[in-house]
C-alpha cells in the first residue's frame, strides 16, 4: 500500500459488493454512470503483468464475472471493460454498461459528451447485483476448488 493512493484505501464514496484476500468489487458512483464497476487488486501492483498467471485467471475471472451480471441486470447495448492506470497506476479493472443515450455513447467515457441534459443512466439495484455476484463467484470459486483437487 502506498500513503497517496486512492485505490490502496477505500474512498467512503465507494459501495462495497464483494470482496477476497485478493481484490474487491466495488461500485464506483460515477454521477453520469451509477452502475459502473471496479475490480481493484488489493495489492499495490502497477500492471498485469506483475501478477502470477494464476493471479492473473483470478482477477479475469472476477471481471468476467461482473461484466456477465451487470448484463443481465441492465440489458445495456454495450459493455466496456478498461484498464488504463495512467492517473491512478494501481491496478484496477473498470467495466461499465453503456446505452446508446449515454453522455458519451459511442466514444469513451472520458472523452467529450456528445449529448447534453439528462443523459443519467438508471440506477442500479445494488442488493441485487450484490447477490448475483456472491452466488456466481461462489459457485465458481468452489467449482475451481472441485477441479483442483481432481488433478
């Protein structure tokens, strides 16, 4: 952990979903994109390749996870995943459900709006994607364990 970094310590505007030893879920609580996520490594590594291999499946795996139910909550026409780190070079995923009305849509959130009032994505149900992720990361965490311990 480093003192000045902002994803070593959790903000107080961050949700929560799901956490490990490794990483945590959390929702970003962008104002434009209230069901944006972010995969965040706990550790403070600066690159995927910094991790082991089998760090790296983890933390896919987990991304991959998120990108599936926040499809099947939101039905959004597009998801984007990122990892860009130049700001903030700590390791960590964004995955974002875009909508053809978004601010931005069809370029990158970062990028310049290209529509103007209330382009404000729905909210999120975050019980609901709270317990999607813990029942599909459980299963698929004890799935890798059954596998394990057949090889």
């Amino acid at each position: 952990m480093t003192v000045d970094c902002p994803l070593c310590h959790p903000a107080p505007t961050e949700t929560l979903l799901w956490q490990n030893d490794q990483l945590r879920i959390i929702l970003a609580n962008e104002p434009d994109y209230p069901a944006l996520c972010r995969v965040i490594w706990h550790t403070h590594i600066r690159e995927m390749g910094d991790l082991a291999p089998a760090q790296q499946h983890d933390l896919m795996h987990v991304v991959f996870i998120v990108e599936q139910a926040l499809r099947q909550l939101l039905q959004p026409d597009k998801i984007n995943l990122a990892s860009l780190g130049n700001l903030v070079p700590h390791l960590h995923w964004h995955i974002i459900p875009r909508f053809r009305n978004d601010r931005h849509f069809p370029l990158s959130i970062w990028s310049a709006p290209q529509r103007d009032g209330d382009c404000r994505q729905k909210d999120i149900d975050v019980e609901s994607l709270r317990h999607l992720l813990t029942t599909r990361l459980a299963a698929s965490i004890t799935a890798a364990a059954v596998t394990d311990r057949a090889s």
